[in-house]
C-alpha cells in the first residue's frame, strides 16, 4: 500500500493595504491588480489623491490622442490629443451629477469628494489601458489608410477600456455599501453615449478637415460611423473640401433684380 501523502493547506493570502495617500506606483498596483483594496484606502484620502489620479488620466488620454493623430498627421498630431482631452474631461463634468444620483440609488453611501476620487480613479485605470493598446494602434496608424478599420480598431480599445474603468466604479460603490447594480449599470451606458457622441460632435479626430470643428453640421455618431466606414484618408480630405465649397456657393445670395415697374397708366389722368 502506497502511504498517505500529509494534505498541506496553501497559506490564506493576505490582502494589499494601500495608503489613503499612496504613491504614483501604488496607485498603478492599486488600479490594475487590487483595485478592491485601493478603494477602500482612498475612502481617507486627501485632496491631492483625486488630483494625481486626474493627471494619469490627462496624460494619458493626451498620449492616446497623439497615437491617433500619426493616423492622419498634419494638425492631428495636436489636435486629436486635445479633442480627446477636453472631451473625456467635458464627458466626466456633465456626467458627475448623474453618478451621484444613480450610485445614491443603488445605495452607496458616497460623499462628493469621495465620489470624485472614485470617477477619477476609473478615468485613469481607463487612460493606463488605453496606453497598454496604444502601440498596436500605431502600428496600423503608420501601415493602413483605411478610415473605417481605424476608427474600429480605437472603437474596439475604447469600449475595452471603458469596461474595466466601469468595472472599478462598480467595486468601488459595493466597496462604499451598495446593493444593487443596474443603477451603475444604467449610468454606464449614459456615460458611454455621451463620450460617444462626443467623439462625432468633435470631429474629425482620425480623417483630415480645412476646419478645426465642424460645429455647423449636427449628426448622429452612429450615421457619421455609417458613412465614414468605407472612406479612406484622402477621401475624407475632398469630402471636407466638397462640402465646404458647396456651403459656399448655398451661402451666396443670388444677384438681387429690382423688378421694373410696369408703365402703367392712370385712369384718372387720361383725357
């Protein structure tokens, strides 16, 4: 008879404590390994916490935007940094009132600095993603010309980052008391359309336009991916020329006649 092996339990493990004030690298850990137990560090945190992780997320959605930009180059090497930029921060302004209300309902107990620190975190956990796609999304920007595969491609890195930087929100409200989860659910999708339509309202940031913005003409971001899938870079340039010379010309009023008068007479003067 073979003897009997002694069964060996493997030790618990121990969970990771964070500072309520951790440093740059343990906020790193924190967001991508225990993102469990950096919430509850950050419950004591102070003011500079919310503004540290607010800058991983600026610069890295600023580094992002640069990768875009080598798609189209040109004015995009800066202004799709900027665009992306200022939506994100513009998208997490109007959006942060909402949040309050949805992660009140699902019955968190969040106080607003609290809150703040927790959208800034997710924002960042996003940004630090989007870094990690960043390299192969340069790599078809400097190998393709095709429009509609790029902006899948960012779509498909957005949408996974996004995820995840939901996902830490919603451990960060069951961390704070809450029980239920399609309020977080439902904000999540307010929160994506809004970025969403953001990324059309802004446009262009992957093709080429003589214009910054293009304010004038409102679309739908799904109709604007509709239309824009089948074009490649230099067609989006002609596009944009076309259609502002057609503007153009629809603005010029036409030469205004003065009708002549008809010579007509009085009856009452005749003889």
């Amino acid at each position: 008879m073979n003897p009997e092996l002694p069964t060996t339990t493997p030790p618990p493990l121990i969970p990771r404590e964070f500072s309520p004030n951790p440093t740059y690298r343990e906020m790193f850990e924190g967001l991508l390994r225990h993102p469990k137990e950096l919430a509850r560090a950050l419950e004591s945190s102070g003011l500079r916490v919310p503004l540290q992780l607010s800058m991983i997320a600026l610069l890295s959605f600023l580094v992002y935007g640069l990768i875009l930009g080598c798609f189209a180059k040109q004015q995009q090497f800066w202004a799709a940094p900027l665009k992306i930029s200022v939506g994100m921060i513009f998208a997490a302004l109007i959006c942060f009132p909402s949040l309050y209300v949805f992660s009140t309902l699902a019955g968190g107990k969040f106080s607003p600095k609290l809150l703040c620190t927790y959208l800034a975190g997710s924002l960042a956990l996003m940004g630090l993603l989007l870094l990690g796609f960043a390299p192969a999304v340069w790599i078809f920007a400097e190998s393709t010309n095709s429009l509609g595969f790029m902006g899948f491609l960012a779509l498909i890195a957005w949408m996974i980052s996004f995820g995840f930087a939901i996902r830490f929100l919603r451990v960060a409200s069951t961390a704070q008391g809450a029980t239920q989860s399609g309020p977080m659910i439902v904000w999540a999708i307010v929160f994506c359309l809004v970025t969403l339509q953001l990324s059309t309202s802004l446009r262009p940031i992957l093709g080429r336009s003589e214009h910054f913005l293009q304010l004038n003409e409102k679309r739908f971001f799904l109709q604007h991916w509709v239309e824009s899938m089948p074009l490649s870079l230099d067609e989006t340039a002609d596009e944009s020329s076309a259609s502002n010379g057609q503007r153009g010309t629809e603005t010029t009023a036409p030469e205004s006649a003065t009708p002549t008068p008809k010579n007509t007479s009085n009856p009452f003067l005749e003889k």
